[in-house]
C-alpha cells in the first residue's frame, strides 16, 4: 500500500481511467447490479432501494452514482457500524456487499494497468473478509 501511495497523480489516474472510464462499459464497473444482475439498474438495485429506505439511508441529491456503486456501499455500511445494530449490518453486508464485492475487488487487483488501484482492491477485499467472518457469528457481540 505505501509504495502504490507513492505513485504520482498522473500515473493513479491513468490507472482510474483504464478502470473505469469508458464509453461503453468499462474494464471494471464497481455496481452490484452489474455483477449480480449483469447489467445496470435491475432487481438488486431496486431492492437494494428498499433496504436503504427501510434503514433511513437515501441517496444524497448531488452524487451522481447510483446507490449499488462500490464505494456507496461502503459509505452506507459504515454508517450502519456506527449507528445500527449488529443484525441490521449483517443483513445489510450479507445482501448487498458479500454477493459481488469481492468479486469486482479482484476484478480491480488483477488488472493490467490498477497500479494504484490493486493494493487498495486486495486490502478491501481483506477487510470485506474480516467483516463478513465477523458478522457471521450466530449471537452479536455483547453490549448490542
């Protein structure tokens, strides 16, 4: 991670545009829907929808990424590890980031040109790991 950190700007976003950046679909395209529905805004969006509405999550009006995009899972879900309790961030985990997360992470790390990119996808993917052992216990964890 450090030596990637260490990559001029120029080359990070060199690396970021042969991800995903196209005018097509591109090498990489971090929705869920696209890795469990194989295309764009389908089923797991809209009850991914209905999940996030149901927690008291919406869409912030000025993002112009859909709500299944990689990183906007992130956000929701650490906003449900410090607000919600244990069984609502395993469902949530469980629903809409361990189908396909690790997935598209390896997806990134095993690019030709991530740079960048493919240490953070190979510690993402750890720490998706991490979470998802550790929200698989049958009991939360006391005090929750």
């Amino acid at each position: 991670m450090l030596e990637a950190a260490r990559q001029p700007p120029a080359d990070v976003a060199d690396a970021w545009t042969a991800l995903f950046v196209a005018l097509g679909i591109p090498a990489v395209d971090p929705y869920a829907s696209r890795y469990v529905d194989g295309t764009l805004m389908n089923q797991s969006l809209a009850r991914l929808r209905r999940d996030l509405q149901a927690l008291g999550l919406a869409r912030s009006a000025d993002t112009r990424e859909l709500e299944d995009h990689l990183g906007a899972l992130c956000q929701a879900m650490g906003h449900l590890v410090l607000q919600a309790p244990w069984q609502a961030q395993r469902d949530f985990l469980q629903a809409h980031i361990a189908p396909w997360a690790g997935r598209c992470l390896q997806d990134i790390a095993d690019h030709p040109r991530a740079g960048f990119y493919a240490p953070l996808a190979r510690f993402a993917c750890a720490f998706v790991a991490g979470e998802q052992e550790a929200l698989s216990d049958a009991e939360p964890p006391p005090g929750d």
